[in-house]
C-alpha cells in the first residue's frame, strides 16, 4: 500500500489530541503537538526529574538524528544542517559570516517578514552593505520583481519561500538561476512551508535555507534550522562557536587539548545544542512527517483549500492569496471586501470556534492533516453570516 492509499484510509485527527470544540487552522502560526510528540516531551521533562534515567548518549545521538531526519526531509546531507532556535540564528550566522565589500546590497521585498528587516537593516546601519526594498508591481510580490531588481552589486537576496502575509510563493530556482549569474546569493526563509511543501535543497537552487521549526515541522517553539551546502559554508567567516563542534568533543573523558572546529554546519549550531525538552519531541514530530510524507500534508491541504476558494461567499471576501495553486504555499488567505471589516470578520470567527492568524489585513487560513471538511464547513458558514 503506497503512502497515498494509506492517506485516504486514515483519520489522522486522532493522531492528535481534541481541540475543545474549535475549528483549529492556524499552523502557520502555532502548530499542535501531535500526540507523539507530546509524549516524548513528558519522558524528556522525566529524564530532568530522575537524571540518573537519561540516556548519556542522547548528548550527541539526539541532536544528530534530528539533523538526519531534516536532511532526509529536503534532500541534504546531515552534515549541512546546523540545528537552531528559529530562521533568525541561520540569517544572522550569514550577516555575520560573509566578507561583505563596499557596494555590497542585499534585497529583500517590502512586507518581508520581519526578520529579514530585523537583520540586514542594522547591517546597513552599521556601513557594512546596503539594503533595498523592492516593492511588488502588483497585487502580490513576484518572483519576476526581485529578478528585474538585481543589479551587478546584489550581493544577496533575502526572502521568503512562501511569504508570511498572502501565501505566495516564488519561483526559487529560477531566482537563484538570476541571483548567480552576478556572483550573488540566496537566502531562503522556508519557515512557512518545509514539512508541508515537498522541497529538494538540489532543486531549490539556493545558497543558504533557514526555518523555524514550530509551525509546519509540528515542533515545538524554539526550535529550526539552517541549512548551507559545503560551498555556501566556505564563504562564511569563521566565528564563535558552541563547543560541541569542537572535534572529539563527544569524548567526555578528554575534552582539552588541540582546539579544532568541525568544518560541518553544527558550527553554527544553537547553543545547548542537545536541548532534549525541545527536540525530544521535534525528533518525535520528524518522525511523524516521515511516516506520513510530506506530500500527504500538502495534497491534504490543497484539497481542503480548493474547498475553501470554492464556497468563499463573494458578496462579503476576496481571496487575498494568489489564484493559482502553484504560486501558493501551504495555506491561503481571505479578507473582507472592504478593508476595516477584516478584523471584525477575524473576531467574528474566533467566537464561532475557527482559530485562523490575522496578517497584515488578511485572514490566514492555515490547515493541516487534523483538518477536515467538516472545519471548513464551519469557516464557510461564520463568514457567510
């Protein structure tokens, strides 16, 4: 039985725990633990309580079976996966690492998420490059808008797989094609689709990925990575360290002697790295993706978001994420026809039990395998009374 035919004949909602009479679509803002995951969290808080129970090796073995099961996940090597606290550690790992020249500019699009203007504008304001912000030239930003931008002195482009506000999605291997014909780079954020949106790193095409691992990997806050190919990790700077990417760090019993980093991306791995309250369960989660597929994930999703574009009462929302499936990510968004009653539609759900995100004036529309048809037919009728 392929992993299709098991999707269609398995209720994955009860892989999670109830959700107390809501409609729950918002993991792009906080995903649910799935019950697995919640588990392991309770056995790694027990290994705190009876430290005398806790496996000495998950020192090192746990960390590095969530690296091999992210790398599996978007077609990397371990060994390029640097584990972190969100997509924020890999950007700064990268403002901080290139050998920046005068001239250098970095672009990153109006209505980016904030972390990418967290980043590179105090980079600017310190005189080490110069950042541009292109505009969209229409409704929604397009891969097109950042190409036409390039100019022999981008150095790097900033931007978001699937962007945080509508869920549009750029075209990433013909961006980083354009960003590389000028010896530049690409940065992508795929905090709003890796684990939802199948992906290959060799695809992609980009230098360096970052992500967040609370939303779609179903792990817990705190949590992601950042992922650097051996060539990319060859232009960054070396920097400080965390010591367990100090080679023969895993000897507890020899730890001084002839310092030497690891040349794999763990260099810039989080601090505590085998941090077992967060990725006991994110390795929990990773697992449960494995198991499923990540393709489950987004046809499971494109159908119910098919369902929703289908029956949004026109007369009172418009799609506000663009038309075509293959420009979207993960989730789609919807807004009131007139602006200032977005909110008010947004509080209008929440009191009929549908949990969504509101992003900038949008409602965002976010499910995952514990969403059925069932939900939608509750989001369609709060926004059609």
């Amino acid at each position: 039985m392929n992993t299709q035919q098991i999707a269609a004949k398995t209720d994955w909602r009860s892989e999670w725990f109830e959700f107390d009479d809501v409609a729950y679509m918002n993991t792009a803002g906080q995903a649910a633990l799935p019950k697995v995951s919640i588990r392991a969290a309770q056995a790694a808080i027990e290994w705190k309580k009876y430290p005398h129970k806790m496996p000495e090796e998950n020192m090192f073995a746990l960390p590095a079976r969530v690296r091999e099961l992210l790398a599996e996940m978007i077609g990397a090597q371990p060994s390029e996966i640097a584990l972190t606290t969100g997509a924020s550690t890999g950007m700064a790992a990268v403002a901080q690492g290139v050998e920046w020249k005068p001239g250098d500019e970095v672009l990153i699009a109006r209505g980016e998420f904030p972390a990418h203007f967290a980043t590179w504008l105090p980079m600017q304001e310190a005189g080490r490059l110069k950042v541009r912000v292109v505009s969209p030239r229409r409704r929604f930003l397009t891969t097109d808008d950042l190409i036409d931008a390039i100019t022999p002195n981008t150095r790097l482009i900033s931007t978001s797989l699937v962007r945080f506000d509508d869920g549009a999605r750029c075209d990433a291997p013909r961006l980083a094609a354009a960003i590389h014909k000028v010896d530049g780079m690409l940065l992508l954020d795929v905090a709003q689709c890796v684990g939802a949106l199948p992906m290959n790193v060799a695809d992609l095409g980009a230098d360096f990925i970052v992500a967040s691992g609370y939303k779609w990997l179903l792990g817990p806050y705190g949590t992601g990575f950042f992922w650097a190919s051996a060539k990319s990790m060859a232009v960054l700077k070396p920097m400080p360290a965390y010591w367990s990417s100090i080679e023969g760090s895993s000897n507890f019993s020899k730890l001084s002697g002839e310092i030497r980093l690891k040349k794999e991306a763990c260099r810039w791995d989080m601090p505590e790295t085998a941090n077992f309250l967060n990725l006991a369960p994110l390795q929990a989660s990773l697992e449960f993706l494995a198991r499923v597929g990540v393709k489950t994930v987004w046809e499971h999703n494109g159908d119910l978001m098919a369902q929703i574009i289908e029956r949004l009462p026109l007369d009172k929302c418009v799609l506000a994420s663009p038309a075509n499936p293959e420009l979207r990510g993960p989730y789609v968004c919807v807004a009131a026809r007139h602006a200032a009653e977005t909110p008010k539609l947004y509080e209008k759900l929440r009191t009929a039990g549908v949990i969504v995100s509101l992003r900038e004036g949008a409602l965002r529309i976010a499910p995952h395998l514990y969403n059925t048809e069932l939900d939608v037919d509750r989001l369609i009728a709060a926004l059609t009374t």
